[in-house]
C-alpha cells in the first residue's frame, strides 16, 4: 500500500461527550447548526460525511436519501450507531480519508465539518473527495481558519511567532492546523469546484462572552453577522459550499452498496462478499464487516 500521511486517532476517544456535551461549546454547536441549515441542499440522493465522528451534525442532512458516515475511528463510529441506529439510510464505514474505498463519482454530495484540520496534506484529502463526486455534487467544507481576529491580534502584540496573513498551514498542535482562506479556495478551485457560498461561523468564540449571554442569543447573532462571509473571513471557523459542474447523466449508480466499494489497497472495484468480508480480486486483501461497520483500515490478515 502507499505511504499516507499520519491520522489524528480518536479511537477510544470521548471526544463527544468532553467537547461538545460537557465543554461549554452549546453556542458553537447551535451556530454550526444554522449554517448547515443555510448551506445543506434540500434533496440529494447520496452524502459522504467526511469524519462524521459520533453523527453530531448527521440529523442535519434531512434532504438526503442515504448518508455513509465515514471515520478513521471506529469507536466514533460505533457511538455514532448507537445514536442512529441501524437503518438502510445509514452505512457506516471506517477509513482513512486519503485512502476513500469507494469507485469515482459515487456521490452527489459530501461534508466535511471539523475534520480538514487534522489533515496534514489538505490537498491530497480534498483530491480524495473530489474524485469520489458526481458531476453537479455539492460539497460542503468546513475548515479552522489562520486569520482569525484573535491570532491577529496575537501577532501584532508580538505573542505569536507565525503569521496569520500567510498562506501556509500552521500546525498549532500536533495534527491540528490552521489553513489561510485563500490557499482553501485555490486547492478547491484547482480540482474544479465552483464556489457558491461562504459563510463565518463562531464570530463570539469568547470565554466572556459565552459566560454572560445565553447560547441560543449569541447563536442567533452569529446567524446574521456569517451573511457576511462571502465578503471577509476573520473568524475562528469557516464554511463554505461549492460545486462540480454539472455534466450529461453518466452510468447509474449501482443499487448494492458493495458495489459502490474500490478496494483502497489497490483500486481494484468492485470488491466480492465473501465469509462476512469484502474480497478484492485484485491484490487478493479482505476487508471487514463487522457489528454493522465496513472496515476499510486494515486488510483482514490472511
Ligand atoms: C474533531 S472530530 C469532528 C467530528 C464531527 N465532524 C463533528 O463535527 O462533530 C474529527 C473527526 O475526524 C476523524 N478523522 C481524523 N482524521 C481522519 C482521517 N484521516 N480519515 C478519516 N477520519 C479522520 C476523527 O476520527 C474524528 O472523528
């Protein structure tokens, strides 16, 4: 297999519960919510959530017909199908994002909400996605922004040595980083996607803040100050909606999920049932099913 960049694990995490369910982060929550609602288109037929993690933002996606949650850690997984259930509309997959063990042009739409910035090679996890789109899919990404008012302000008062104007990613911790708008909207730009709508998200990201004023209130003020995203980004997060253009019907998508698979060792698709495993006839691998997941991490040891 080809070298991928290192993962961020969550397995065994209780990201959840310690960050969103008992880290004060409600406003944050309720602010991500109202984007969605803004961005979310109202019908679709198949969505890819890129580190769904435990499903938070997956009721969400209402228009979808069927949505795969896909993450590298198959313990989110496992608590993001305790919440959901086990329903067709719901497929659960564990897998590397740089390693996306599905055929091309799968799906007609695609989220990625806190998750590019655990991406070392953003571009490469962003190529990934782009190839498993359909033409006319909307992609909607969220993503950790470098120029933000408080890191601004921390460089000019001399308490942070890297600089938020520039374009690179910074790695504020390991596996955790921060991208500049702009390099976000040319990596999307060079793969195609048209940008439709950007929005800011968590303009009251403030200890303070958070402390004086309900969650709901600031959430609703954060709703009208992110109409102002198309025209500045200085906010800690960022969302934004594009699109591939649309083109002539292609091939229909196959109606068994086990044939939207590729094997992501070797590309090989489509992948075999076999003994409650997938077989690739390829490069001859297996790939778990198990308590409800597809595992597309590590090939079943022959
Ligand atoms: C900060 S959590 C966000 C979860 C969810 N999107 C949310 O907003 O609540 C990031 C998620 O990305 C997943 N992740 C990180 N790197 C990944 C990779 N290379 N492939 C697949 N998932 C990855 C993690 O396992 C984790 O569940």
């Amino acid at each position: 297999m080809t070298t991928t960049p290192p993962v961020c694990d969550y397995e065994g995490s209780d990201y959840q519960t310690s960050f969103w369910e008992q880290g004060g982060r409600a406003y944050e929550d309720r602010a991500e919510e109202i984007a969605l609602r803004r961005l979310v288109p109202t019908q679709g037929t198949l969505l890819l959530e890129l580190g769904a993690g435990a499903g938070r933002n997956t009721p969400r996606y209402p228009g979808y017909e069927r949505i795969v949650l896909l993450d590298y850690s198959r313990t989110q997984l496992q608590q993001a199908r305790a919440k959901l259930g086990d329903s067709p509309r719901y497929i659960y997959i564990a897998a590397d994002i740089y390693r996306l063990p599905f055929r091309a042009a799968l799906f007609d739409g695609a989220t990625m909400i806190r998750t590019l910035h655990h991406m070392a090679d953003a571009p490469a996890a962003l190529a990934q996605v782009r190839r498993v789109l359909a033409p006319g899919a909307t992609f909607i990404l969220e993503y950790a922004n470098k120029l933000n008012v408080k890191a601004i302000l921390r460089y000019w008062l001399g308490r942070q040595n890297w600089s938020p104007f520039s374009p690179e990613p910074v790695e504020f911790v390991k596996l955790n980083f921060d991208f500049h708008p702009a390099a976000i909207r040319r990596w999307l730009a060079e793969l195609g996607f048209i940008p439709q709508k950007t929005l800011t998200v968590s303009h009251f990201r403030l200890g303070l803040l958070k402390r004086w004023l309900p969650a709901g209130f600031l959430a609703a003020l954060d709703g009208l100050a992110q109409l102002t995203g198309d025209w500045w980004q200085i906010t800690p997060s960022v969302f934004i909606k594009s699109t591939l253009p649309a083109a002539a019907a292609g091939e229909p998508r196959p109606a068994s999920v086990l044939d939207w698979f590729q094997c992501p060792a070797c590309g090989q698709t489509p992948l075999h049932s076999q003994d409650d495993a997938l077989h690739c006839s390829g490069c001859g691998q297996n790939w778990a099913y198990r308590d409800g997941i597809y595992d597309f991490r590590d090939p079943l040891s022959a």
